[in-house]
C-alpha cells in the first residue's frame, strides 16, 4: 500500500542487506559476543541534558553511554555489523495548554504520551505509523508519568509529552536467532531511558511534581558459558542490562520510581525465572530481588536526574533575572 | 507560438469557474473557486482579521501525493499576496481553489511541477475573477528552459524540460513586479537575467510607455503578450454576460 | 533594546512586547531612532545578512549507513541514511526498460554523457533515493504527532527530492551491484531475445545488473525554530557523505545478493558537488501599517521607496536565514541553493514567492551571500 503523504520507495518494497558472515554462522562464529565489562551493579553512564529544545515548554536529551564492545567498534571500525547500540532519545513536553474544544470536561490535567522510533533507530527499519509496540510503550510511560504530575492544578488542561527515539537498545544480540526466551528485551532498557527523560523534561516544563521520577531496569541472566554446558546455569542478577551482551535473558524488570517517597508508580515485570532460581537458595532471586534491583538502578538514573533538573532550574532562575 | 485558450465560468454550482487549455503540455486544467465560504471546524486555525485561503490540486489520473502539496503551497503563497483578504466579508472566512488537471502527461514522482505551474497559475486567476474576489493585481506567469547552448527555450514540453539545463517559472504582476520564481536547474546569474527579460516580454510585451501613462501593449517575436490574452479573456466573458444589457442600450 | 519601550506609563518587559505586538518589535530593532546612534540589528541580536551559528556531526547513529546531526541556532535536523537492496529480479518492468536502455545507449553513443543520462533514469524511474522528512517529533508546538505529515512536511520532503534529483547529487553508478555473467559459449539455444541480449553483453562485457542500492533517507526534525529547509538540507548532505555502502555481491550459489561487512571493503559514496542551501526572508516596514488597506507599490511608490533607502529609511529588510519568529511576520521567502565550482558560483535552484520587494538586483545580492555561505558551511561540513 502506498501511503500518499510520504514519499515512498520501490513498489516491490527492499530487502536488508545480507552479510555473507551471518550466512555461514552455522560454521563457526566469526565474531564474538560482546561482553559485559561492567560490575553486575555498575550502570552504564547517562548522558541527560534540558532545555535542548526552545520552541517546547520543556526538553530533555538521553543517551547512554556506549557498552564497551559499541566504543572499541566505534574507534576502530572493522565489521559493518554493530556489536551492539546505545539509547539515544529526545523528549519534548508542550504545554499545559488549553484542552481543544471537542474535548470533554475534565478536572485534571489530561496527559498524553506518543512515544515513536526513528525509521533508522532499530536494526530493523521502522514503519513510520506507530506500530503495537511503540503504543504499548506509550501506555506504559504514561501510567509511570500519571501518579507523579500533580493534575489537579491545571483543570480543562492537556500536557503533551513527544519522545522520539533515535536509537534503540537491541533485544538480542544480532548473531542469535530469534527463539527461545525471545522477548522484545530492548523496549524495557528503553521504557526507563524514556521515563527519566520524560521527567527531566517535566521538571524543565516547570510541572509540578511529587518527586522526580527515575526508570531502572534489572534482569536475571543465565551466564552463557555455564548454560551452555547444558548444566544448571547460575542465574546472576544484572542492573541496566544491555540485551546483547547475554545470551539468555531470564526475566526482566522495569520500574518506574521515585526515591524521596519511596514509591513505584509503574512496574512492568516480564519473563519466567522459577526454573532458574531453584538451583540456588530459596528467593534469593525472586521476583522481590528483581523488582529491589531495578529500583536501585532506578536510584543510580536519580541522581544523573537531579543534576539536570538543577541545571535546568539555574538556567531558569538565570532567564527570569535576567528579564526583570 | 499556440496562445493560450481560456474559458469563464463553465461550472455552474462553483462561485466562480475556469477552464483553461495549455498548448504546450497538452492539459486542460478546470478551476473553481469558492469564496467567501465558511470553513466549519477550524475556528482556532482561522486569522482573525485575513482570509483563508486554500488550495487543491488534483492531478488526472493518479492520486494527489507529496508534488500536489508542495505545488499547492506555492500557489497558496503567491495567491495570499494577490487576494485581498481583510475586505469586507473575507476575514475568518476561506476562499478555497480547487484545479483539476484533466488530459496532458501526468507528473512523475520527485518531478516538479514547474511546467503546468503557469497553466495553474492563469486557471486559478481566472476562477478569482470569475468569482470577483476582490484582488490587489493580476498576473501572469510563463515557464522557459534554457538548454546546452544556452538557448532560451519557450513553454517545453515535458522531454524538452528533461533534457534542459535548467527550467524557470516567472510570474510578473500586471504593475511588472517579479511575483515568483522558481528556477531549477544548473544555471549562472546572468542566464537568469536573460530569462527574466524574456519572460517579462513574454508576460507584458515590449513596453512602450506613451506620455500620458498608456501602456501599448507592442507585438513582437513572442506573439502577442500573455496579458493581454487573458485581459480578453475576460472582457470576452463581460460581453457575453452583460450581452442583454448592451444590446439594450 | 531598551529605546524600543512602549509608552513608560505602562512597562513591560521586552519578552512581552515581542509577543504583544510582535511587528513593531521586530520594526523598532532593525530601525531604531536615529538619535539613539544604535546599529539596526533584528530582534535576535543578528545583522540582516547574518546566518545562525550551525553546528554539524556525522556517524553518531549505529543502524545506519550515514548519519548526521545539523544545528543551525536552535534548529534540529537528524538525518539517517539506510541503504537496502532491490533486487532487478522484484522490478516488474526490468527486463524489458533494460533492454530498452541498453538500446537507447546504443543510438546516443555519439553523446559522451549519455551514462550520465542514463545514471539520473534509473535514480527517477525506480525511486532508488526516498527522504522523507518528520515533524511530527514534537519539535514545536502545533505539529501533532502521530498525526499524518503536515502540508510542511510533505512539501519539503518533495523539495528535498526534487533538489536529489535535479543536483543529480548520488551517482547511479554507486547504487548498482554488477555481476559478471561467465561465458559458458553455447548460447546459440536461446530464443528471441538472444540478439539483444547478445548487443548487451557486448556492450557491457558480460556484466549485467543484479541489484540496485535504496537509500532511505530519513530527517528528524528534533527541534523547530524557523528554517527547516536549510537544517534539513545540510543534514541530508551531511549524511550522505557519511554514507557507507558494503561491498555487495551475487553469489550465483543462494541466488541473492550479499554483502561484506568489512569497513575496509565499504565504499563511500561519490557525490556530485556540494549544493548547500541558504533561505532569506523579507520584513516589510508598512505590512501591519493600514489595517485592511493593501497597498501595491507601482513604479512611483516603487521609486519612491528607493530614495527612501538611500536617505537611510529603510522599509524592506531581506532576513538572511530566518528564526520561527521572523517567519511568522513575513510573506516573502527566497530560498537559494547554490554550488561552486572553480571558483564560479553556480546556482542550482532559486525560488522566490509571496511579495515583490525581491527582485533581479536583489536576487544578484542574495547570490553573492549565499555563495559567501557556502565557503563557511563546507568548512563545517568537512570538518565533521
């Protein structure tokens, strides 16, 4: 189908490329996993900054440091390939401004959150209608947002928060094939990247909130040299995993959090991990290990947060002297 | 050089109407212009004090795309200037043009439209006049090539403007200001002053300002002016339409 | 800023004014009092023929072949360029438009651009380039995102398309995957086409094309402050001459077309030229001064507009690219793009629309400025 407000490309539709590596993957790996250099509660560092953006009520830029693998193939580029990639994503918020008319009545500030991906930001090229995904993590972001605006101030009022993702996290690494334990891994890295954005960005909108709220994303991982003995794997918990560098996933958990409350306002909790902790002792990695993990990596994104908002409050205070 | 051959209200529910065949691509293009009409559903959208004014392009056969908005803008923009919007009745109200092209080459994608631009252009004036929206100036507009050897090329059919080095659309209000330019191609300065000299011939003639003021309108290479033509055009249509009156007294 | 106050009974600060009565604010900076002995700049700080500070940065983005961020002031373009494959075997009408070509090569063999002719056919004829440009990213209040692309959008992703095609900026011959066809001898057993498969061969030594290079290119407006085209250009430019593509194959074995992911082995792209676009605005004195009279300068006004200018009352300002809020107070555009070459500026796409103040003198003017920037934006975009 052609879509008649865009320009489109061959009517036969394109095919990626095919490297003639990934074709011969059955005879021995040419290139390796990338590797986790980090602690398994060290996170990848965050760049965050606000105010990008004039022409919004309030912006905020995300980028997450690139994992090792991405900076060594970066520097000196052999493979076409990228081991793997790093969240980029910019976040806008406009308003509060007047509902528009065909709008029913309401009490509160009425937020709507649109969450979409480049055409360039996954390894897959994107449509450029929001697909069920891009929805969901939608949704998910404005229930994370919801419990943290302080809506009745602005009655008869809509906020509109826009991310635009220009580059996505992985779900796995490119060499595996997509089978067992698939799960899209990478939307949940990058759920929290967009609701620590999305709070710096209504923080710099001058929104009032409860608390600023941080996303932080933990995992169980089967560590893959063990798995692949065939015998019981010794899951590991991870904070701020980056899905390309294990082979297997377990379970994954992303929370929406607000330290000084001490507070989750989302949790979105996927994969099945009973198999994996019965090997060890009882609930030492059950669903409340998890969930405490994510909040810590949630509590590590904090404080980066903190550090923007206060700039952009500085610079704040700064235009508003500077006017007088 | 094929003038131009352009007929007046041809539609009967439109406020105002035109139809209007190019020689040189081969289409005809039907106008209709509807002003000033209510534009339900978009209050906050509406100037408080200017007209809306909206344009459509419907090419022949494929469906409109990307090319038509981008044509419909220029046309919107040239037009915005033209129409006289804050007279009264006109502001927070629309004035929108609709043309359809019927018959010729249709246009391929990426392509401009740079050769049925003029042919738009006079369409969607004629329908205004049709309709008397009240305007500041008329217009008129022509289209050249220039091809490798630096040869000026009049009104190219649509091989002609492949082939050239570069295609250029002029459109000179009826006081001789440059209203719009629109110039693709490779091409130096000065080229393009030959083509704005030429194309201005083309539009008003070679002027011959009289000591009174009188423009004679003089003919030379190009024929008659394109002005000229569509000044008859519509005093054609006066005369038809006044013929009771006329012949009466 | 201060000499442009309003009447001191009432007092507001300058933020308010410019958005209480937007025109005057912008007239009181580019003409100030002569007594205040204060040079005429816009309400942004910038001389007339002044251009934002732009900014540019390549290969930041992983999933692409080319990729660039351009900043030009508070302006945001990202562009990302995906190429994929389009095999000759998916193209409905291949054999046939090839045969075609191939004798229409023949009979313009005298021409010595006729590759040149046939490079731009197949870039058009089978949509080898596709830009398509978003707004909907947030990047200014106004644009709903998630709605269908705006008037704006589509007709400057049509703009930028038309300018890929008429610079002829990508060369076919980079987009196409040869493969060389190994003579087996008996082709006596082949039917009617036989003859002109035969003329072919010949021509091009056996070589036959197997795939076509798509690049997709995709801008991101992330930030809107007036003047998307020429943040969008640059970007598009930018990342283009980023652009890898990987050396690309037919292995006769899989009957498809693969690629080498080595670096060393990718091949950029060569571009034709470096078109780079320059868009001024014109500000007009008297626009809000009669509130519904419209008045169209004839030859006198015309005239008498002139000898303003020279007394030094200036009515007409030509904006050298334009902010959101300079956009929003004038009609008139010009958008330039021009190329240079040996020195000689050429000019390869000149559009003016929406007023008269802009004429063949002030047309030669713009020329000169935007050739002036070119110097400065090749610098930046070969230092990126």
């Amino acid at each position: 189908m052609t879509d008649r407000r865009r320009i489109n490309g061959p009517p036969s539709g394109t095919r990626p490329a095919v490297f003639a590596s990934s074709l011969k993957s059955a005879s021995g790996d040419a290139t390796e996993r990338p590797r986790r250099h980090r602690q398994p509660n060290e996170l990848r560092k965050i760049f965050l900054k606000t105010g990008l953006i004039p022409s919004a009520s309030g912006s905020a830029y995300l980028e997450y440091e690139p994992s090792a693998s991405l900076a060594a193939a970066r520097s000196s580029p052999q493979s076409l390939i990228p081991p793997s990639s790093a969240l980029k994503l910019a976040c806008t918020v406009h308003g509060p401004k007047p509902l528009p008319r065909s709008a029913t009545f309401s009490p509160n500030l009425v937020l709507t959150t649109h969450v979409k991906y480049a055409p360039f930001a996954a390894r897959q090229r994107k449509g450029h209608i929001r697909d069920a995904s891009e929805r969901d993590l939608g949704v998910h972001l404005e229930t994370a947002l919801r419990g943290v605006i302080v809506a009745e101030r602005w009655p008869k009022s809509g906020l509109e928060i826009t991310i635009t993702i220009l580059e996505a996290e992985d779900d796995r690494w490119w060499g595996d094939a997509p089978d067992s334990h698939d799960a899209p891994w990478g939307m949940m890295n990058v759920l929290a990247g967009c609701i620590t954005a999305a709070s710096a960005a209504i923080a710099d909108a001058r929104i009032d909130c409860l608390d600023l709220v941080a996303g932080g994303v933990a995992a169980i991982v089967s560590d893959d040299a063990v798995a692949e003995e065939g015998s019981s794997s010794t899951p590991k918990l991870m904070l701020d995993t980056d899905p390309a560098e294990h082979k297997s996933i377990l379970s994954a958990c992303v929370v929406a959090y607000m330290p000084a409350r001490d507070e989750i306002t989302e949790i979105w909790l996927k994969g099945d991990h009973s198999k994996a902790s019965l090997g060890v002792d009882d609930s030492s990695l059950g669903h409340e290990a998890l969930i405490d993990g994510a909040i810590n990596a949630a509590r590590g994104a904090h404080t980066v947060l903190v550090e923007a908002v206060l700039e952009s409050a500085e610079r704040y205070a700064g235009l508003s002297s500077s006017d007088s | 050089m094929v003038a131009p051959s352009a007929t007046l209200s041809v539609l009967n529910r439109a406020d105002g109407s035109a139809s209007y065949q190019c020689p040189s691509t081969g289409s005809n293009i039907l106008g209709s212009v509807n002003a000033p009409v209510e534009l339900p559903g978009r209050r906050d959208a509406l100037k408080p004090e200017d007209a809306t004014i909206e344009v459509f392009v419907k090419p022949g056969t494929a469906p409109a795309g990307v090319g038509e908005r981008y044509v419909e803008g220029i046309l919107k923009t040239l037009l915005g200037r033209v129409i006289l919007g804050r007279e009264k009745g006109y502001p927070r109200r629309g004035v929108v043009i609709t043309l359809a092209i019927i018959g010729g080459e249709s246009v391929g994608r990426g392509d401009p439209y740079l050769i049925l631009l003029p042919a738009l252009l006079h369409t969607a004036l004629l329908a205004l006049l049709s309709a008397s929206v009240p305007l500041s100036m008329t217009f008129s507009a022509t289209v050249l090539a220039v091809d490798e050897s630096g040869q000026i090329l009049r009104e190219p059919s649509a091989e002609d403007a492949a082939t050239a080095q570069s295609v250029h659309v002029l459109a000179f209000s009826s006081k001789g200001h440059l209203l719009l330019n629109e110039s693709q191609g490779s091409f130096d300065f000065d080229t393009w002053d030959k083509v704005r000299q030429r194309a201005s011939a083309i539009c008003h003639g070679t002027q011959l300002v009289s000591a009174d003021g009188d423009v004679a309108m003089a003919e030379d290479v190009d024929g008659r002016p394109l002005e000229g033509t569509l000044r008859e055009t519509v005093e054609d249509q006066v005369y038809r339409d006044y013929n009771w009156k006329i012949n009466a007294a | 800023m201060a000499s442009s106050a309003p009447p001191p009974a009432l007092t507001l600060p300058p933020s308010q004014f410019a958005r209480l009565q937007p025109h005057a604010y912008l007239l009181a900076h580019l003409s100030p009092p002569a007594s205040s002995n204060q040079p005429s700049l816009r309400a942004n700080g910038r001389q007339p023929a002044q251009f934002r500070p732009t900014s540019a940065n390549t290969g930041s983005l992983t999933h692409t072949n080319g990729s660039a961020v351009v900043r030009v002031g508070d302006t945001t373009a990202v562009c990302g360029v995906r190429a994929e494959l389009l095999p000759t075997s998916d193209i409905a009408s291949w054999s046939v438009s090839h045969a075609s070509s191939g004798a229409h090569k023949r009979a313009t063999t005298t021409k010595n651009d006729a590759d040149a002719d046939a490079d731009e056919s197949h870039i058009q004829d089978l949509n080898l380039l596709v830009p398509n440009l978003s707004l909907s990213t947030g990047c200014a209040p106004g644009f709903v995102p998630g709605a269908p692309p705006s008037a704006l959008a589509q007709s400057l992703s049509h703009q930028i398309l038309g300018l890929l095609h008429s610079t002829r900026l990508v060369r076919a011959e980079d987009l196409r995957v040869w493969y060389q066809v190994p003579s087996f001898g008996g082709d006596g057993d082949m039917d009617v086409d036989a003859e002109e498969d035969e003329g072919r061969k010949k021509k091009n030594d056996g070589k036959e094309i197997k795939a076509f290079w798509v690049l997709y290119i995709d801008i991101m407006i992330i930030s809107l402050a007036g003047n998307a085209f020429d943040a969008a250009w640059a970007a598009v430019l930018a990342a283009l001459r980023d652009t890898r593509l990987p050396r690309a194959w037919w292995d006769a074995d899989n009957e498809m077309v693969v690629c080498s992911e080595a670096v060393a082995e990718a091949t950029r792209l060569s571009l034709r030229g470096l078109p780079i676009a320059s868009s001024f605005c014109v500000f007009e004195a008297d626009a809000a001064a009669g509130w519904r009279a419209v008045i169209v300068p004839d030859a006198e006004e015309e005239k008498k507009i002139e000898e303003d200018q020279r007394r030094g009352m200036q009515r007409r300002w030509i904006l050298a690219d334009p902010d959101g809020y300079e956009e929003g107070l004038s009609q008139e555009r010009v958008c330039l793009v021009v190329d240079r070459e040996m020195g000689k500026t050429v000019i390869v796409k000149m559009e003016k629309n929406g007023g008269w103040a802009v004429d063949g003198r002030e047309l030669k003017q713009l020329v000169d400025t935007a050739a002036e920037r070119w110097e400065s934006l090749k610098l930046i975009l070969e230092q990126c």
